[in-house]
C-alpha cells in the first residue's frame, strides 16, 4: 500500500524525478546485491531496492497514463513489463553461469539506462495541490473507478490462480515439468504478442464495451480447461486466456487512467494496482481448498468469477 503514498508525492513534486531517483536507488542496491557477502544483506539490500521500486512504479505508471491514447500507452507499457519477465531470467540466467554476481550488475546497468530514457518524455505540469486524504476520498467516493477496480480484482485472481492450479492438473495427466511450463508461457506469448494490437484497436471502439466482451470471452477458455485431456487443448485455452485476462487488465488500468483528474494519474494508477496486489495473497487459499474437494474445481470458480466481472463491467457508467 506503500506505492498510493509514493503516487500521490510523485503526483505533487514530479513524475520523472521520482521515476529517475526510483531507476538510481534501484540500482544502486542491485550494484550492492552483487557485492553482497551474506545473507542479511541479501536481504537488506533487496528489500532496499524494492524501496526504489515504489518510488518508480507509480511514477512510470502516471507518466504512461498521461498519453492522449491511453490504451496504447497503457498496452505498450504492460506489454514491455511481460517482455522483460520474460527476457530477465533468461539473460540473468546467462549471465549466472559465469559469475552469480553478475545478474545483479546486469541489473544495475539496465537501471541506469532506463534512466537515460526519461529525458525524452513530457510532463503535464498541474498547479492543483490537494492533501493525500482528498485525494484518496476522491477516489474512494468515485463509483466507477471503484467498480473497474473490484471487476478488474476478480479477473486476477483468475489470472493468480492459473499458476497454482495449471501445475496441479498438468502432474495428474502425468506432464512433465517441461511440458507444464510450456503450458503456462502459452499465456504470457499471447499475452505480449496482442495486448498492443488490441490497445490499438481499444481507441477505435468504446472501451467499456471491450471489458465486457474480454471478460465473457474468458468464460470459455476456462471451460475448456475443465473438460481438458490433453495438453494441446490446455496450451489453446492457455493462449486464449493470455488474450481475454490481459485485454481486461491492460484497459481496465486504461479506463482508470481515463478517469484520473489530471495532475493525480500516478496515485489513482497506483490504487488500481495496489487493489490487484491483493490477489496474490488471497488466490493460494481459495484455489487450493478447492483442489483439495475435486483439483479441477477451481477452473468452475474462475469461470464465474469472469462471468460476474463481465456483469459488473456492464454496470460502469460510460
């Protein structure tokens, strides 16, 4: 929760230069991780370094939310966070075979360049200046931002559960671990390969209209992965998933961007996500005291869940 506060500073005082001190304190730590020599300040430092995380997050988020074109500002920018989950561990890995250290420096130095990119983008400038508690009863008190957020949170603990359950189902058909992480990465190359064409396609219909028809088209794959045999029909549903729950997220943030007041896009940016952090910790309870009753059981959960976010998407005003 942290994250709402660094948004509403970085909102007042400048979102490039909490992006720029978030990107130095970051590497900063990262550049001491690799120099770390115990455990305790493995620790210290990486918890450190998600301090300049806060600081950046907010920021960045605000400064793509500003964009005239929201979902395409908002598409690329998820869709280079699901690019660098992806090439991270790989070139990390790459780089740990000959040093262990060395990640951490890769690290350090992606973080300074980023840094460099900051100078090619604008602000908006806003002389509003309204307390953090105004600002946090504005958007407690604004229905639609919270009705986006509330559709949005169950569509991720869909999203949540796909890692915990997926595993699950893919040992029982005897999977191996290869073909399971096969099964998962369906999501996030779907997810990163159509999440710009479809942010694209977001500025030419009406948005609303969009969550809607992504959350009922989630229905579907889930159904699919309740019934599944193999694991050709798991990677289908997988891929169609990676389109329908990330077409939610990505405009879902966009429509909350579009309903920020101008000035105050990181803080309400960074409630949106602070909402769907709260999925991570509340999915493992659900999802595995339902494997426990029947493992496919869950996968029926999902389906309303998606179902019920479409209905509630139906009810944001326009």
């Amino acid at each position: 929760m942290l994250q709402l506060y660094t948004g509403y500073l970085s909102d007042k005082y400048g979102k490039k230069r909490f992006a720029f001190f978030g990107l130095l304190i970051y590497a900063a730590f990262a550049f001491l991780l690799g120099f770390a020599q115990t455990f305790v300040q493995l620790i210290t430092f990486r918890v450190l370094q998600g301090i300049g995380l806060g600081f950046f997050g907010p920021a960045a988020l605000g400064l793509a939310a500003q964009f005239e074109e929201k979902g395409k500002s908002l598409a690329f920018y998820r869709t280079a966070n699901g690019v660098g989950m992806i090439v991270g561990p790989v070139l990390g890995g790459i780089a740990g075979t000959f040093n262990l250290s060395y990640p951490f420096f890769l690290c350090g130095l992606f973080s300074l360049a980023a840094i460099g990119s900051l100078r090619y983008l604008t602000e908006e400038e806003t002389h509003e200046r309204i307390s953090f508690s105004q600002s946090m009863k504005g958007m407690i008190l604004n229905r639609s931002i919270l009705l986006i957020c509330l559709a949005t949170f169950l569509v991720e603990l869909c999203f949540a559960a796909l890692d915990i359950i997926i595993p699950l189902v893919g040992s029982s058909f005897g999977f191996s671990s290869f073909l399971i992480g096969i099964v998962l990465s369906s999501y996030f190359v779907a997810f990163t390969l159509l999440q710009v064409p479809i942010g694209w396609f977001s500025e030419r219909v009406e948005r609303r209209k969009l969550l809607v028809l992504a959350s009922f088209g989630g229905v579907f794959p889930f159904l699919i992965l309740y019934f599944s045999k193999g694991v050709l029909e798991m990677i289908f549903a997988m891929s169609l998933l990676g389109v329908a729950l990330g077409a939610v997220f990505v405009q879902a943030s966009a429509m909350v961007a579009e309903l920020s007041p101008k000035g105050r896009e990181s803080m309400y940016m960074a409630f949106f996500d602070a909402i769907i952090d709260f999925t991570f910790p509340v999915t493992p309870m659900i999802v595995t005291y339902l494997a426990t009753v029947e493992l496919k059981m869950p996968f029926l959960l999902l389906t309303s869940l998606m179902a019920s976010a479409a209905i509630i998407f139906v009810s944001v005003k326009k």
